[in-house]
C-alpha cells in the first residue's frame, strides 16, 4: 500500500522542518504531496513559508545559511534530502525563483540555448525551442529582441520557457503572477494549464493569488507561520469561508484584522 501511494507522488515531503542560521525556525513540519502529473497550489501570506519550502525541495536551502533540520523529502521513490541541488536538477526539478530572472542582454532565443543541459542534442533543442513558441506566441514574436526590453509578463513566460528546455519531471514556479495585470497572469496560467494537460507536466505552483491559483490546481496547500493549516481540493478550498475572506477577496472589511487574528488562531489549535 505504502509502495504504491509513493509511486503515485512524484514528489513527497514528509514533516520537514527548515532553519536559516541555525536558529531561525522557518517551517515547522511542512508536508506536501504532488502527485503525478497534477497541478498543486502553496498558498499564503507574506512570511508564511512558500519559498522556503520550494528551497527545500530543490535543494537550494544552503546558499543561503539554510537546512533542513528534520524530516524528509522523496522525489519519484528516491529519498533527496541530502542530496545536491545540482543532482536534483539532473533528477527532473526545476525550481523558478521568485523576480523571473533573464539574461536581460540575451534575446529570448539566446536565452533558452543558454538554459539547455549541457550535452543536450540540437536538434532536441530546437524541438524544445519549437514547442515553447508554440506554447508562448508571444514570445516567438519577440525572440530576436532584447530580453531586458521584454514586458513584465513576456519576461515571466520567457523564465518558464527556460525552465521548459530543461525538460523537468516537476516545475517549482515562485510567485509567477507578481505585479502582472490580471489579463496577463489569466493568459500565463491558462498556458500552464495547457502544458499541463497536454504533456503531464507535474508543477507546484507558490502564489499568493490564490484567487488566480485555484483556477487551475487540482489541490491546494494553504500555509501560515511555517505550518500547512490547511489542504484540500481546489473545489473545496474556493467554497472554504475563511479562504474566501482572506484570499479571494470576499467577506467584510470591518475589524479585518482583529478577525484574521482570531481565526489564524483557530487553524493552528
Ligand atoms: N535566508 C534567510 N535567512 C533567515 N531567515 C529567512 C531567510 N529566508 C527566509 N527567512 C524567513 O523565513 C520565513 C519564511 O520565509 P519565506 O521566504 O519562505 O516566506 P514566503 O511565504 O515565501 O513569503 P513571501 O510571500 O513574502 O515570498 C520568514 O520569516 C523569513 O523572514
Ligand atoms: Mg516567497
């Protein structure tokens, strides 16, 4: 039984806690399954913990004084707790920091050579490049241009489509809709989603539009303070109330504060 909700997930991250520095405790017993070829959200507020768990799982943690002080994380069977970010790379992960970082003096086209594996084929490359313009029209347009004069969101498709040449097994993407017009982050995540279906590409998305998020996950994560208070299907999360108050932008405004406080504190007891 256990052997085969393990080949189910793609990626299992069982009780895993984080400290930056030693001291700072910055998740508290995270677990979160993405099973395969499905579209997973991580949600919450400023703080809460979603970089710091998709840090975990690429391995990207050390540079910057961190570590995983507890628990485990298997990526398809293999437990990669320890392993180096550069072998987790070769795994199959691929993380897409936070802030959509280009080669701002490269045109988009240099820019996908330049992310390819090393010893990657090509005529595999160009059936990659192909694919991503395919995926990303707007991109293709502008693929002799320089990168740095991309708009905002032709600057975020361009970071997924270099993630993409990597051919990943599962896409981390951090925050991909920060301060894009809603059309755009409408447009950005109906392409997830079509890649998604299309090819199974298991993805982790980290948002705090959680509103936009929902619309295209099979199941969401909320986390607050380093700890997931909340997991369901992306149905059940939207008709959730407090979700709804707090993330969707419903419910009232008065003593928002005060209800947010009190409610925060319910999740967690
Ligand atoms: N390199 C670091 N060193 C020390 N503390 C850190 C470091 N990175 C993050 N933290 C702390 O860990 C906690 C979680 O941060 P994290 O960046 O994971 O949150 P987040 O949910 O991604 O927030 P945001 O939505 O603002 O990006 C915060 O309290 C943050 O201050
Ligand atoms: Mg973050």
């Amino acid at each position: 039984m256990q052997e085969k909700v393990e080949a189910q997930n793609i990626l299992s991250m069982n009780s895993v806690e984080v400290l930056y520095d030693n001291v700072m405790l910055a998740i508290k017993g995270v677990s979160v399954q993405v099973p395969k070829g499905e579209m997973i959200a991580l949600l919450g507020s400023n703080g809460a913990g979603k970089s710091t768990t998709l840090k975990a799982i690429s391995g990207l943690l050390k540079a910057e004084r961190g570590r995983i002080s507890r628990g485990e994380i298997t990526f398809q069977g293999t437990d990669i707790t320890e392993a180096l970010a550069q072998k987790r790379v070769e795994m199959g992960i691929c993380h897409v920091i936070e802030g959509r970082r280009v080669f701002e003096h490269l045109t988009p086209d240099e820019n996908l050579t330049a992310a390819a594996p090393r010893g990657m084929s090509r005529s595999t490359l160009n059936a990659e490049k192909d694919k991503i313009y395919a995926y990303f029209p707007r991109l293709a347009e502008r693929k002799n241009s320089q990168a740095g004069y991309l708009s905002g969101g032709e600057q975020q498709m361009l970071a997924i489509g270099r993630a993409l040449v990597t051919q990943p097994k599962l896409l981390m993407l951090d925050e991909p809709s920060l301060g894009l017009a809603p059309f755009l982050v409408e447009e950005i995540f109906g392409i997830l989603q079509k890649i998604n279906n299309d090819e199974g590409l298991s993805v982790l998305l980290v948002e705090q539009n959680a509103l936009a998020a929902l619309e295209i996950v099979s199941q969401g994560y909320l986390i607050e303070n380093g700890r997931v208070v909340m997991h369901g299907t992306a149905e059940a999360l939207k008709s959730n109330s407090d979700i709804q108050e707090f993330y969707l932008g419903g419910g009232e405004t008065d003593f928002h504060n005060v209800k947010h406080y009190s409610r925060r504190k319910r999740w967690l007891s």
